[in-house]
C-alpha cells in the first residue's frame, strides 16, 4: 500500500534526540509509575502478581468503566481499546473507507486524518482551518464540501497544532451538515479534558450523533503516552464493524497498560487538575513572550497542549526549524509538517524554565535573521 510519510513523525525521529529544548512535545510533563501509585494508593505487589497473559480481548471491564467515565452516554458495547489514538485512528478508517469514497478532512491536523484514506483511494477533500476565524472551521465552507456524499468527515477536537475547542453548538451544526450526506464523523478528540477554562471536557461526537465516532487515549489528557493505549468509542453497530478489522491487528493491548490507565482513569480529576495547572503555567509564558516580540502573534489556545505560532521571517518554516535547531538546540515543530507555512507549532505542557530559555534563545535569534 503507498502511502505519503508522514512528515511531523519524520521530523520528531530526525530531530528530537539532538534537541537541548524541545518544545515541539505535544505531552503534558508524563508521569512515571511511581507517581501513578502515589496518587492512586495501588502498591508494587497489585503489579508483580499480575499473569501476563492477553487479558480482555477488548479491553478489562475496569479499563471500559473508566473510558465510559469521560463520556456521557457510552458504555462497555461502545468502547473498544486500541494501540494508542494512532491504532485507533486508523482502524476507523480502515473499516469504514473504502476506495472512491469521498473524504473531508479538517486540516491542520494529525496526518493520519488525510493520508490514510488517500492511501486506501478515497477521494479527499481538505477543508482549511484560518487564523482569522480563530482557527474554527468555517461551516458554509464545510457545508459546501461536504455536500451530500461524503462517506466521513475526520476532524481534531481540541485542535492540534492550533489549540482551539469547538464550542459545543458548533459542533451540533457540524453534526447537521454530517447528516445531510450521512456521513460519519470521525473526531480525534485525544486532546479532550484539556480545556484550559471552563467545563475540561467539550462535548464529544460519540454522545450527540449515533455515526459519530470518538477516539482518545491515555497520552495527552492523562500524561501518559508510554502506555501506548487508546480507544475508540461509537454505536454498538459500529464498534462490531471495527472489532472485525481489530482482530488482524491488535489481538489485546498490554496487560499493564490496561491496569495502569485504569488506575488512572479512576483518578482522573487529580491528574487532570495536576495538568491543567501545568498548562496554564505554560501558556502563560508563551503569551507574555508573544506580546513583547513584535515577530510572532498567536490566537490564544483555549485547550490541549500546543499553540499555533505566525511568524514574520522571509523564510519556510522547515528551513526556519533546521536552521534555529541546529544554532542554538531549540526544536520547534514547522507548520510545513501540518500543510501550513508561515506557522510553528510550540507545545507548552512541559518543563517550563526550558520553555522561558527556549522562547527568549528564539527571539534573540530571530533578530539575527
Ligand atoms: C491529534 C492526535 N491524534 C493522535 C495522536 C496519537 O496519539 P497516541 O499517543 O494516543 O497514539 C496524536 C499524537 O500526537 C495527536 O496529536
């Protein structure tokens, strides 16, 4: 199967073991399993007894518990447990698209939501998010795109790289638009319990639409990525057509990872308090830098982790990327990655003295350039 690289993977794998400051992680300072047992009250013995054996096929039902937690109205029939959101991500497709099918991608995104079905043959349609909009998509644009036979529309609530939430009547419209060609949404919403002021959580599609198809994981809300453990969460119907794909690929995820995000999830609200804080710290660094340097303007980030920097450089922002990393050790993610140039993604969730470093390197920097 051809399939185009994928270009922020590539970057992360070129440059990130090089970089003295990263700021182009998308993660929350991740945890490490002592905190998880300090916070959970679970002890070293509850982990050394444990058979490694496949486990629930689909997922522990303590595990399913908790997803069902974060949502609404989902329950055990509605979830099954994958490879992280990028297993998840492309399971859905690979179950639901099939070649010729018309596909409409929010973009920027993650690249799966793009490439993926163009590498099965669907034809796909990019709908632009714009900064002068505040990153929200357009709906008459959408509408029109989307028409009336769109097999799936894929999109990224909270958005990465831009950081902006669709408030939840706008999603009910997109959700109208959907309905119209009968369409399945698609929403990665890996992101989501990260908005960084009122209610965490956004309302999710999976909820509202009986085709709407959620997708998270462990790695962003929960800071813990190395679990590698993800989820999807549709209609029964839906779930049944999807395990039947799973089965060639996935089999169980790992028995510790099942264990430990469901410790986790069972202390959701102190993890997510724990991040929150973290963001907010972080974004405000961010924001205090942009308004004194006069070369960068950012539409603040309203959730999850990362926010979508304009520059004023004459130059593409890959060049911009390899060139300040390779001065001064400071990695930036290039807007090229995520088909916009002009733009460089900052995560803000980690080490903060690192980021307040990195941000000042980067502005001295650019006054050389
Ligand atoms: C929007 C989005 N979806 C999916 C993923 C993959 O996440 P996971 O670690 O759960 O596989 C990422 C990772 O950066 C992401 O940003």
């Amino acid at each position: 199967m051809q399939i185009d690289n994928f270009k922020v993977e590539e970057w992360f794998n070129k440059y990130e073991k090089d970089a003295k400051y990263d700021l182009a992680d998308t993660c929350v300072d991740s945890l490490c399993i002592k905190d998880l047992l300090e916070l959970s009250g679970e002890t070293y013995e509850q982990i050394l007894e444990r058979k490694l054996n496949y486990g629930d096929i689909y997922g522990s039902d303590r595990l399913k518990k908790g997803i069902a937690g974060l949502y609404e109205k989902q329950k055990g029939d509605n979830i099954t447990v994958t490879h992280g959101a990028i297993g998840a991500n492309q399971l859905v497709m690979l179950s639901i698209i099939e070649p010729g099918d018309k596909v409409v991608s929010i973009v920027p995104t993650y690249q799966q939501h793009y490439s993926i079905p163009k590498s099965i043959g669907a034809e796909v349609k990019l709908v632009f998010l714009k900064e002068e909009n505040d990153w929200l998509p357009d709906l008459e644009e959408l509408e029109r795109v989307v028409g009336c036979d769109t097999k799936i529309i894929c999109m990224n609530n909270p958005n990465n790289p831009t950081g902006a939430v669709i408030p939840d009547e706008m999603l009910k419209k997109i959700v109208e638009i959907a309905k119209k060609s009968d369409s399945y949404i698609l929403c990665d919403e890996v992101y989501r319990g990260l908005n960084h002021e009122g209610n965490q959580f956004s309302v999710s599609v999976a909820d509202i639409y009986d085709k709407g198809i959620s997708t998270g994981s462990m790695s962003k809300t929960f800071s813990l990525a190395g679990l590698r453990l993800g989820w999807i969460c549709a209609n029964p119907d839906i779930i049944n057509v999807i395990n039947h794909q799973r089965e060639y690929n996935t089999i169980s995820v790992g028995i510790l990872d099942d264990y430990f995000a469901s410790v986790a999830l069972e202390n959701k609200d102190k993890i997510i308090r724990r991040n929150l804080e973290k963001l907010n710290t972080g974004k405000k660094i961010l924001l205090d830098w942009a308004k004194n340097e006069k070369r960068v303007h950012i539409v603040e980030p309203k959730g999850g982790t990362t926010a979508f920097v304009r520059y004023g450089l004459q130059m593409k922002s890959t060049e911009l990327c390899a060139k300040l990393q390779n001065d001064t050790g400071v990695m930036i993610l290039p807007g090229e990655t995520m088909e916009l140039d002009g733009y460089l993604r900052i995560g803000f969730g980690n080490n903060f003295e690192q980021l307040k470093s990195a941000l000042e390197i980067f502005s001295d920097w650019m006054v050389k350039h």
